[in-house]
C-alpha cells in the first residue's frame, strides 16, 4: 500500500529502505513574508505545506505512488517586502548556496530522486540552483533525476474555475480564500479591504520596474481580497491537490523510464 511519508517521522533505516525503492523526495520551500493586514505572514508556507500534503496523500491513495516529503524551509528571499514588518529575507547568494546543499544532502542519504517545490513566485533563484545542483551531481558521477515541481497552470485553472472577476495577486482573493478554508481563525476580515496600488502595471508588468511593496502598495497587497470565501477555498485546494497528485504520478512514470535505461547503459 502506498504512504506519504513525513521525512522526520523516519528512522535513518526507514528512510534507507525508501531510497533504495527509488522514492520520489520531495522539498518543500517556504517563505516568511508580509501578507497584507489581513493574512499571517507564513502563508506562502503554509499554502506549500499544505499543497504537498494534499497532493501526495492523494497520489498515495489515487496513484499507488509512495512519496517522502522534506521537513519545511520557511525561509527565503523576501527582499522586495522591506519596509513590512515580519518579513524573514535571505540573500539570494545564500538561498542557492542552502538549496544545493540541501538536495546534496538528499542525495548522499540515497535518493535518486527529488522534487523541489517554492512556495513563492517571487523566488527566482530556485531553478538556478536546481539546474546547478543537477550539473553538480553529474560531475559528482552521480545520476540523479531533480524536477521543479511548478504549479504555475494550475493556479491560472483556479483562478478561471473558482475566482472569476476576482484578483488572484499577492494576499489577494485567491490566498485570503485558502486561509479562509483551512484556518479562518487567523484571517483578520476586518481588514479585507484592496489596497491602494501607485502605478502598479506599468511600473511592474509593462516597466520591469524592481520596486519595492512599499512603494506600491498601502496595505502590502496587490490584489483585493473582497470576495474571498472559504467555500472558493476549498474548491481551489481540491482542484490544486488533484494536479499536483496527477504531476507525482507522471514524474513517478517518466522517471522509471530514465533510470531504467540509465541502468542499461552502465
């Protein structure tokens, strides 16, 4: 029967046993960043959390795929929200530094092959080092599979099914909903109010300006989350669970196939 496994629920035995299965490792990228007045500031972690949770029980049950997921990183590049309080910001030098060393570490206790998954789409360093970790390994003489497990298409799939009208942007509807679905209590609606946003399309989308929320934003939102209701929420989990779990299982299936004829070739 296929599991889920938590990384640090496991015996150094038990995680032995999963590598030499070939187990898909899966990491998990948080962030600590502001999120407007009305959100936490771990929502970016709590949504990856979440999603990889989700979607890997559901690849288990659905797929018969066995996973292992990493222990949390909450912790990442955020530089783009100083001026907030509450935002954790590493450089960016040291986030590829951490996420190389992190799947080397993977790879030493095993595993051939892993997942990496961001929580936000601010986090640009996260491919960079993913390639770079893969090259690394390859001179290392170890054959590895890594993949970005992106979920780019599937929140455009959200926001067309369960927010149409709504803006799906930084502590917009889209995030306010799925707190409001899992952990309402810590979603202040009083404070669900749009931001007043300076020129943000033009200097962002159109310009390519690097600007900081604070010069764009008074709340530090660039979306409004009127509207947000915890039943959008929950369509939106199930909808994001079910193609993560279907993205497991083709990894599961394309990566047999790599492995396998690598095998062959040795």
């Amino acid at each position: 029967m296929a599991n889920a496994y938590l990384w640090s629920d496991l015996t150094w035995p038990e995680l032995a046993r999963l590598a030499a299965q070939d187990t898909l490792a899966v990491v998990v990228l948080g962030c600590t960043e502001q999120h407007a007045r009305h959100l936490p500031v771990d929502t970016d972690s709590f949504q990856a959390e979440t999603l990889a949770a989700l979607g890997c029980e559901r690849a288990a049950a659905q797929h018969g795929v066995d996973t292992v997921r990493l222990p949390l990183m909450p912790f990442g590049p955020a530089s783009e929200h100083y001026g907030f309080t509450g935002s954790i910001s590493l450089s960016n030098e040291l986030y590829v530094r951490f996420i190389k060393e992190l799947i080397a570490s993977v790879i030493d206790s095993g595993f051939r092959r892993i997942g990496v998954m961001r929580s936000c789409g601010g986090h640009w360093a996260v491919p960079g080092a993913v390639w770079d970790a893969k090259a690394d390994a390859e001179r290392a003489g170890r054959k590895v599979v890594l993949h970005l497990l992106r979920s780019d298409e599937d929140w455009s799939k959200v926001r067309t099914d369960h927010f149409a009208g709504l803006e799906g942007a930084h502590a917009a509807a889209i995030e306010t909903a799925l707190c409001l679905a899992r952990r309402p209590q810590l979603v202040d609606v009083d404070q669900l109010v749009a931001p007043r946003l300076k020129n943000f399309k033009a200097r962002y989308l159109d310009g390519g300006e690097a600007f900081l929320f604070a010069e764009i934003s008074d709340t530090g939102a660039l979306g409004s989350p009127v509207g947000a209701t915890a039943e959008a929420g929950e369509q939106a989990w199930q909808t994001l669970a079910e193609a993560f779990a279907a993205r497991i299982k083709l990894i599961e299936d394309l990566d047999r196939e790599v492995l396998g004829a690598a095998e062959e070739s040795l």
